[in-house]
C-alpha cells in the first residue's frame, strides 16, 4: 500500500482541470451561431437588469470607489453612471447591477448559478482595455469578442455545475464566477495557458463564501453583491498572474490534506459531464418575465394562470398544493416571518402568494410596503411545498433541463381550482420564439426607465443589426450607457 509522502517539496505537474481551463479559453475557437446570437441576447438582458436595479438606493450605494475619490478617468465605465474606475473596482459595481434584482440569466443544474454574472468582469476589464488600446493607437475589443469570452464563461461555469454540488458542502455558487472570470480575464490581459492556470489555481486557493446569507434564518442582501464581490476577485487574480507574475500553485485542487478536495470537498474530485464547447450558452434559461428565484419560475406562471379563479375567493381558501422539484423543495420552501426582499425572493410560498392576490410580481412586490398586506402571509400559512420526482427527474436530464412546478387551489365548499403544471418557463431554450421578443421588450422598457428617450433610442438603434452590433468597438457600445 503506498502512502503520499506529505514532506515532499517535489512540484507536480498541473491538475487537470486546470489544464483543461486553460486549452480552452487559450485555443478553442467558437463556431455556434446560436451561441453567438443567445450571447448577444443575454448581454442586451444584463445591461437591462442592470438599469432596472439603478432604481433601488441599495444597489446604487455599493456603486463607485472603494475609497472615496479613487476614480480613473479613462478606466472602466460603470453603466447608467458618470463613474470611472480601475477594473477591478468597475468590475465588482457592473456584477452588482447586473445580479442585484435577481433578474439575470440562471443555469440550473447540480450546482445552480447565473452565468450573465461574469459580464462584471469581462465588460469592466474589456472596456478598460479596449479604451487603452484605443488610446494608444491599438486595436479596441469589439463586441463579438465580448461575446466570445462570455460563451467561454457560461461553459467553464455551466459544465462544473452540471456534476458537481458546492452548495451541498455550503460552498456559494459564485465560487464558479470567480473561476470561469478568473480564467477569461487572465486571457483576455494577454496571459498564456501558464499564466492562466496561475491565475485559476489562485482562484482555487481562495476556497468559497458560505452560502448561509441565501438561506433562512440568514437571508439577506449579500447574495445581490456577491457575484459582484467574485467578479472583482477574478480580476485582481487575473492581474497579479500577468502583470505581477505571482506564482502559481499546480496542485491547489488535489494536494493531499491542504488541496480543496481534501478541505472543501469531502476528498472527491470533480467529475464533468462534457467537454468545453458552446453547450451552456445555447441551453441557458432567461428570466424574463418574472425577478423571481429559477426554480419558482413556473410556479409563478401558474399563479397567474390561476389568478382569476381565486382571487375573488381568497378568504374561502383552506390549503394550496404546491408541487416542484427537489431543489425548490431545498432551496426556496420558507416558513415564518420574512424579513427582508431577500428573504421574500428566495420563497416559493411568497412567489406564489403575491399573483395569486395581484395578478402580478414585480421587483417592488418585494418591498416592505407589499409585504405588509397580511393576506400575503395569510396565504403562505395555507400552502404545502413538496417533490415532485418527476419534476426532479426532468432538471437533471441533459436533454430537458425542465423547471417544473404545478399549482392547485382548494376552497373550503369542497370545490378545488384546475391544476395547473407547468415544465419550462418562457425563458427555457424550448420556448425562445416566444421568448425573445418579450426579452427585448424587457430591454427596451429598462432603457425607457433609466435614460431619457432620445438617449435609449440610440441604443436601441445601436443594437438593431447584429453584425454591426457585433463589429463596434467595446468601448463605444459601454460609453451609450454613460450619463
């Protein structure tokens, strides 16, 4: 039987999966025009998440400078703002907005998260570089590159979350943003694949954030800027690999009693359902109707459904059935009192409650105002959450990726509503026909509602073409959403 010998300051060959992060954000080329044209959707519906969330004073108090006074003129832009900063600090201000509603993209898997989350650090670092090269009589970033490293994100992201869970060892999902915007930004400043593992393998050394602030009784607001917290952390990583030539740790996933298995993961590797390509992107679930947490995205389409049937009858209600799969169960299944929009936007009961009594769920349907109308709770007392294993059983398939949720209504009399059950919500790949056009009516309205008219026409008229959206300099599509 052999043993590892803990003493031996022999330096071993990179782990694999470091390797494999670096071979593909270095060389693999991107060829899916459905990837490309989901990219370009999903950057339009991040900036749109982002102006809607500039309505809501404790987004735009995590905004600007760490210090007071430390801006950069010519650095990167935060959008909806005069603000300019270096890109790491620009970085952590565009993943907040981009996460604070809890309105952008999502993927759901073994490990749940919102891939649009790493446009913090590729925007703010892309336009930092893009001005400096601008400036300096280089060649500025374009879009399409943008495009090109956020489909890299989504896969390097997506694929880990697909086999392995870091939220059932308490680990937050960010985890995964710092670690596929960790690799793209050490990339995109012009590393190698040394300098990329560098950079990852410090990622990795970081460990991860609890996740207890996203559950009950700890819900609170940390979860709108901790993707923004990643996205800032990637970046410093990515610079000290390139410019400060820190040194790299090759075995930081595997090293036997110090390595992230061994302290973070139970001693198991990571396992990979799939190599890198364009997967995740062209599968990705937009939120578009609804700023509600992925799983109860259905169920709330339910409610609605259900909404003229009850609500003239709420006071008649003796219970409501609720059925999801097993990670809403987990996840978002919520009794007691509800302190906070967090608390309420993370569970299903409240979800539901809400368009069952207004025929609506808006961002502001989570405010204290909304909250206190004590029907809402009053209602949340008479439902039961529970499995549905087939529910469960179609998330997990790679060729459904389904987000199942029914809803029934039982009255007092005896009567009972219709039992609505619905498998993928209007943002599932399934319905992007559909799904679309209300994304970019979405978009349209978050212009509307940040700049004035002329100002959001010259965006929209910006992103009329695809090829020419495409083609423009990054930093002049950054600088339209400056004020």
């Amino acid at each position: 039987m052999s043993h590892h010998d803990i003493r031996s300051a022999v330096r071993p060959n990179p782990d694999p999966p470091m390797v494999d992060i670096a071979d593909y954000v270095a060389d693999y080329a991107i060829d899916s025009k459905e990837a490309y044209d989901t990219a370009r959707y999903m950057l339009l519906d991040s900036l749109g998440c982002a102006m809607l969330a500039m309505k809501f004073p404790g987004c735009v108090n995590h905004l600007g400078p760490l210090v007071p006074g430390a801006t950069l003129p010519g650095g990167a832009r935060v959008p909806g703002t005069r603000l300019e900063l270096d890109p790491v600090q620009a970085a952590f201000c565009i993943g907040t907005q981009i996460r604070w509603l809890d309105f952008n993209d999502t993927w759901l898997a073994a490990e749940w998260g919102h891939p649009s989350d790493n446009l913090g650090t590729i925007l703010a670092l892309g336009d930092y570089l893009s001005r400096k090269a601008a400036r300096e009589g280089g060649k500025p970033l374009t879009v399409r590159d943008a495009l090109t490293w956020a489909i890299k994100a989504h896969e390097i992201q997506g694929c880990y979350a697909l086999k392995n869970s870091f939220n059932r060892v308490g680990l937050d999902h960010v985890i995964l943003v710092r670690l596929a915007s960790t690799a793209v930004a050490a990339a995109m400043l012009g590393g190698g694949k040394d300098e990329i593992i560098t950079a990852v393998s410090h990622s990795w050394i970081d460990n991860g954030v609890l996740r207890t602030y996203r559950h009950a009784p700890n819900t609170g607001p940390r979860k709108s800027w901790a993707a923004g917290d990643a996205c800032r952390r990637a970046v410093i990583h990515a610079l000290n690999a390139i410019d400060k030539k820190v040194v790299g740790y090759p075995s930081a996933l595997s090293a036997k009693t110090w390595g992230f298995y061994d302290v973070a993961f139970k001693g198991k590797a990571f396992e990979f359902e799939r190599p890198f390509g364009s997967y995740v992107m062209e599968n990705v679930l937009f939120k578009i109707s609804f700023p509600a947490e992925f799983h109860a995205q259905t169920s709330v389409e339910c409610a609605l459904k259900l909404h003229a049937q009850v609500a003239g009858r709420l006071d008649q209600i003796e219970r409501i059935e609720i059925e999801t799969q097993e990670a809403g169960v987990r996840i978002i299944d919520k009794t007691g009192p509800l302190s906070n929009y967090a608390d309420r936007d993370h569970c299903i009961q409240y979800m539901v409650a809400v368009p069952l009594i207004f025929g609506r769920l808006t961002a502001d349907d989570y405010s204290d105002d909304v909250a206190a109308d004590p029907r809402i709770d009053a209602l949340r007392a008479k439902m039961a959450v529970k499995e549905n294993p087939q529910f469960t059983k179609d998330y997990f398939d790679p060729e459904k990726r389904y987000i199942g949720n029914s809803l029934q209504v039982f009255f007092s009399d005896g009567s009972r509503s219709d039992k609505v059950s619905i498998d993928f919500p209007i943002g599932h790949r399934k319905r992007r026909a559909e799904g679309i056009p209300v994304l970019l009516q979405k978009f349209d309205a978050a212009l509307h509602g940040q700049f004035g008219d002329s100002h959001a026409r010259r965006i929209l008229d910006a992103c009329h073409s695809p090829a020419a959206l495409e083609a423009m300099p990054l930093h002049d599509f950054l600088g339209l959403f400056t004020i």
